[in-house]
C-alpha cells in the first residue's frame, strides 16, 4: 500500500459532516491522518450487539460528500441486531452515489468473539475475506472507480434506518467494538508487501485522529472521547450523553473463534513473523492451549505478524446473500 507524503488535518476532514454536539448519544470514528492507493488491510476484531448498533472498519476518499464529487468508499460493516449474526461488504462510488451490497450470516455472534476481517484493494479487483477464506471478489464495474487515495477508518455507530438496521436498542448501551490490531501491506509490482502493523499498545497520534462530528440517518455524535486505547486494543463505544468512554475489562483475543476455529502464529526464523493454522490436536494444538492460558494469565491480546499471509481459522463461516441496503 503507498502512503500519499500530504498529512490531512482533521479540520479539512470536517467538510464530511456537521459539528458533533447536539444528539442523545455517542459513538466513535478514527481516522488515518494520511491517505492510501491500494494494498491490503487486515484486522482482528470483535463487534458490537444491539439493534440499530453499526461497527466497521472502511477506506474513504476525503471530500466525497462533496456536492457533485464522485463518492469512493469500501466497507467492511457488521449489523448490531439479530444478536450481531451479519456483516455486510458494501462499495460506494460515483455521482449520483452507486451502492453494492453482500451480507453474510454467521454461526455464531460476531460480539462473542474476535475475528479476521481483510479487504483488498487493487488495480483490478476489490475482495473481502472473513478469517482467511475470501467471501466476495469484484473485478472491474465499481471497483474500477476507485481511482483516487483514501483514508483508513473505524468507527461505530446507529443508524435511523429501521428497515436496515432495525429500532434502536437503547438498553444495549454502553456498547463496544474491540480492535486488537491492524496489518496494512502495499501494493507492490502485483504483490502484497507489509508495510506497517499498528497493535494498539497506545494511540499513535502522528498515524490515527479521532473524529468529533456526525452525519445524517446518524443517531450518534461522534465523540473522541468515545475512542479509547486499552489493554493493547482500539475501543471505540456507543454511550448515551454524559457517559462516554470505557471502564470495563477488555476482552482477551486468545486467537480462538467463536465458532471453535483456532489460530496459532508460527515462529520465524527471519525478522519478520509468519503465520499458519494449526490443528487442533496433536502438537499443534498442545502449543495452541499453553499459549492461549499465558496469554490470558497476562491478560495480554495475541499479536500477529505476517509479510504476506493472513490468519487462518480451521473453521469459517461462508454463507451469504445478496441484499440491499437502506440509509
């Protein structure tokens, strides 16, 4: 992935929406300060529950909200109700706006457990994946327009839509969305190169911003104080006014999911790290169980690191179906 060398200041990224401030309830957006032209984005994440209760992560053109601007966008998006059992891949482009949708049904809650989402991003193609099996590849059409640099972003909100999203679910506040690391590669001569790993161990403020504004068919103001880095991990929360923030206890990533998958880093013998399932018996999964009790006796998240493969779960969850979606 090439990062542009321009910084963007959060002021210019204001002309997105108006001023956070006036709304019942609060969410949370993080932005990268610089902005990136293809490459792949790899994150373990665990979402948020509740009726109405959006979690995501996206690339976003600066200033497609502009009037008569064509609009890029790329979105990875998990639906709150339904006892968060959907996700949806969503692309965004042109002038008037062009959307497409897939959503995806999974076995289990994806708020019980942390998963591996990955979107990429080429020349030629846009595709996500969910722990290490691809779910959508688009060639060509939308994925063609997507010629200008964007910003990488979290964030976590409600949605108006109850058609969409369904009636807010008021008694599911405080509400959560747990980032325990992101992987960014470039795109580099067709190949995905590493180029930066960020694991959350605090907020790198020469890298991520958060956002204080709002938009419409948005039930939430966003509120940097809704963006908090804990325990090596990104929280971004959903509160009512005047209980922003996170005080709880972050759950532990022990690199199983919540379907009974599990994921295991493998040792390197270079300076980078590479990572590989592993069974769930036999050595593999011996190693498997120890690393997992150190890790929650230190109460420490699991972190991965990889030059060019993703984790792997022995155990994916692939159905889907289109829809559409309504804002």
């Amino acid at each position: 992935m090439k990062w542009s060398t321009g910084t963007f200041l959060a002021g210019l990224v204001l002309l997105q929406a108006t001023t956070a401030g006036a709304k019942a309830y609060k969410g949370a957006e993080v932005y990268s300060l610089q902005t990136a032209m293809y490459g792949r984005m790899e994150m373990r994440m665990r979402m948020i529950r509740g009726s109405a209760l959006l979690s995501t992560f996206f690339t976003y053109k600066n200033g497609s909200e502009i009037a008569g601007t064509p609009w890029e966008e790329t979105d990875i998006e998990i639906l709150g109700k339904n006892d968060a059992t959907t996700w949806q891949s969503n692309l965004i482009t042109g002038n008037p706006r062009m959307t497409s949708e897939q959503v995806y049904t999974s076995a289990s809650s994806l708020a019980d457990g942390y998963h591996t989402y990955t979107l990429e991003w080429t020349p030629d193609y846009v595709s996500w994946s969910f722990d290490g099996t691809m779910v959508r590849k688009t060639q060509g059409g939308q994925a063609s327009s997507l010629i200008n640099p964007e910003t990488l972003r979290f964030n976590a909100w409600a949605s108006d839509a109850s058609g969409w999203a369904g009636a807010l679910d008021e008694s599911a506040l405080p509400a959560y969305q747990f980032v325990n690391w992101i992987k960014v590669y470039r795109y580099d001569n067709g190949q995905f190169v590493l180029d930066w790993m960020d694991d959350f161990d605090s907020f790198d403020t020469d890298r991520w911003a958060a956002g204080n504004w709002t938009f419409d068919g948005n039930l939430v103001d966003f509120d940097p104080a809704n963006a908090v880095v804990q325990d090596g991990t990104l929280i971004l929360a959903i509160t009512k006014e005047g209980a922003t923030g996170f005080s709880g206890t972050v759950p532990v990533d022990d690199g199983t999911t919540a379907d009974g998958g599990v994921t295991v880093p493998k040792p390197s013998s270079d300076s980078g790290c590479a990572v590989a399932g592993a069974p769930a018996g036999g050595s593999g999964g011996l190693y498997a169980t120890l690393l997992a009790l150190a890790l929650l006796a230190r109460r420490r998240r699991r972190r991965y690191c990889s030059a060019n493969d993703s984790s792997v779960s022995s155990k994916t969850v692939v159905p889907f179906f289109w829809a559409r979606r309504t804002r």
